[in-house]
C-alpha cells in the first residue's frame, strides 16, 4: 500500500510516498481504508528530531487521525456490535503514527461512524482537534453557559474547534489570533477577536476559562483568570519542554487558579459525541489546504510557515476522474 515514510529525522524533505504492508487487523480490530488524514504539529516537531526520547520513536510512520470506510472485520470484532463492512467511520491512533497511508487497523474503540452528509476528505479535518475541543472545554474545564471564555491561538485546528464549541456552550468567547485572522476567527462564532501582536496579555481582563494551544508564557496567561478559574494547556513550549511541562504540573496541583494539561487519547465514546455535535450544527471542519499523499512534504511545510487556518489535510484516495 501507499504510505508516507521518512527514513531519518530533518526537515519536511525527508518525507516520501513509499510503500508498506497492507495491515492485518488482529481478531479485535477492523481494516479501515483510509480516505484522508490530517497533519498534526507533534507529527512536524516529530519529524524534525525535536521531541526527546520518551515522546518518540524511531522515524518511520506520520498521521494520527483518519476518516475512511472500512473494509474488513477481524474475527472477534465480527461477532460484537460496532461498525460493518461499508461504514464511514473517523477516528485515530492509540499513540502511534501510521494513519497517512492506505490502510489502517485499528480497534473500534478508536473510532466512530463519521458525521452524516460530510465528505470524507473534509471530516478528516475534525477527529484530532475536535476530540480535543470537547475535552478541554467540555471535560477538563467544565464550561459553562455564560462564562469568559478566552481561546489562544483562535485560528489554529484545535483553536477554531474550541471556538465554535465555546459559542454552541453558550460561552462569551474572546480569541486570540493574528491581524489577517481576525474575520475568519468571528466568522466562527468569536465574540471578541484580539490581534494578539498588538495586544499584551495583561490588557485582556479577566476570564473563567483560558483555552492555551500555543505553550509559550504560560504564567502570563494563568494570571488572566479570575478566581476559581480554568487554565487547559494543551501544548508545552518546545524550546523549554522540562521547564514548560513543570509549571503546568505544578499549577494543576496548587493555588486557586489552577491549570490543567493533558494529552489527548480519545475513544470511541469521544468521536461519537464529535459525529453529534457535527450533525447538530455545532461545530464544522475547517480545511485550509488539501494535498495529495504524494505531497506529504509540502503539507508539513505549509504547516510550520504559520498562519494556517483550521487543518491540513492528506487526501489519501485518488479523487473520481470526471472521464467517463
């Protein structure tokens, strides 16, 4: 099968189209034939040889989420409920890299039925971040209807999820974002957009609720909470990983403005409640640019030039020929 494969650490030149096995589903897994997949910023500092040793392994494999159909059912997963042979499903890796390719195997409990009357290519967008969205807001910071809620790094994939599921929450939402960002970030149900190079954290105000993609001045952005509020940290300052990981453990353990940092392993539960609130209307995939599989290089760098709006996305499949 088609997969994206790098052979030692660098940058997004190291990247290919190879080839490897078509996966065998174990008898508790199903063989999903992967549509698209998205990229992910740990899958760049991955590449590029920036996460130490426990965060990776040897380089090989890129992708964690996916959106496909599946294809074949290991003996065990056959005879339990869950998804059929035909089904479009979405979901991700248990903490492993492989989704960028053909096919994957992987057990139902990494997946869901994907959202009704949405294309493939585009709901791959939505697994990873989404699924963190809903953690962060929903899980770990329990966000409630009419509460400040500020979200750093508004344009981004897990930024312009939380966005849209902070509006659907009943959230006063402010984000932050760049100048050429501001509309596209208030088209997202933002009710206040920050130039956030123009703006110093301490000038914000306060807020119940502090969503951080970005990683870096963690304390300055901690001290924007008001009594009893929430800081989610989903990213660490790559350039101070021991240091950035530090604060946040010890913030999650003391003091009344506490922060909270995980890192996200969502199950089947998880991506259903995604596929809901993607039919209800809450929440849609942003898609800033498609590659084809075969350009995996240059969708890892478009990713680290910035400004990216929402996600990557890989197609994986050869879209339909319009000959007949």
């Amino acid at each position: 099968m088609r997969a994206a494969r790098f052979d030692r650490f660098g940058p997004p030149e190291v990247l290919y189209e190879g080839r490897a096995p078509v996966p065998v589903p174990t008898p508790d897994q199903v063989l999903v034939r992967v549509h698209a997949a998205s990229v992910n910023g740990g899958e760049v500092y991955f590449r590029a040889g920036r996460l130490p040793v426990p965060f990776g392994r040897r380089p090989k494999a890129t992708g964690l989420d996916f959106a496909g159909e599946v294809v074949a059912l290991g003996a065990a997963a056959a005879g339990r409920p869950g998804p059929r042979v035909g089904d479009r499903v979405w979901g991700g890796l248990p903490r492993r890299f492989g989704s960028a390719a053909e096919f994957v195997a992987v057990h139902p409990r990494q997946l869901a039925l994907s959202p009704a009357g949405v294309d493939l290519v585009q709901a791959a967008a939505l697994p990873g971040v989404g699924s963190t969205a809903i953690i962060a807001l929903r899980d770990k910071a329990r966000l409630r209807p009419g509460e400040r809620l500020l979200v750093r790094g508004g344009s981004g994939g897990v930024g312009s999820a939380a966005v849209q599921l902070g509006h659907a929450f009943g959230a006063h939402v402010t984000a932050l974002a760049s100048g050429r960002n501001l509309d596209f970030v208030r088209d997202l149900g933002a009710d206040e957009v920050v130039d956030y190079r123009a703006t110093r954290p301490a000038e914000l105000g306060r807020f119940d609720v502090v969503l951080d993609t970005v990683g870096t001045d963690l304390p300055a952005y901690r001290r924007l909470l008001a009594p009893g509020g929430r800081m989610v940290a989903i990213a660490f300052d790559i350039n101070r990983i021991l240091s950035s990981v530090g604060y946040l453990l010890a913030s999650s353990a003391f003091g009344p403005r506490r922060a909270r940092f995980f890192a996200g392993n969502p199950t089947h539960r998880l991506f259903a409640d995604l596929t809901g609130y993607v039919e209800s209307g809450a929440i849609r995939p942003i898609v800033d640019t498609v590659y084809p599989l075969a350009d995996i290089a240059e969708a890892h760098r478009r990713l680290e030039a910035g400004g990216v709006r929402g996600k990557i996305v890989l197609r994986v499949i050869d879209p339909p020929s319009d000959s007949a």
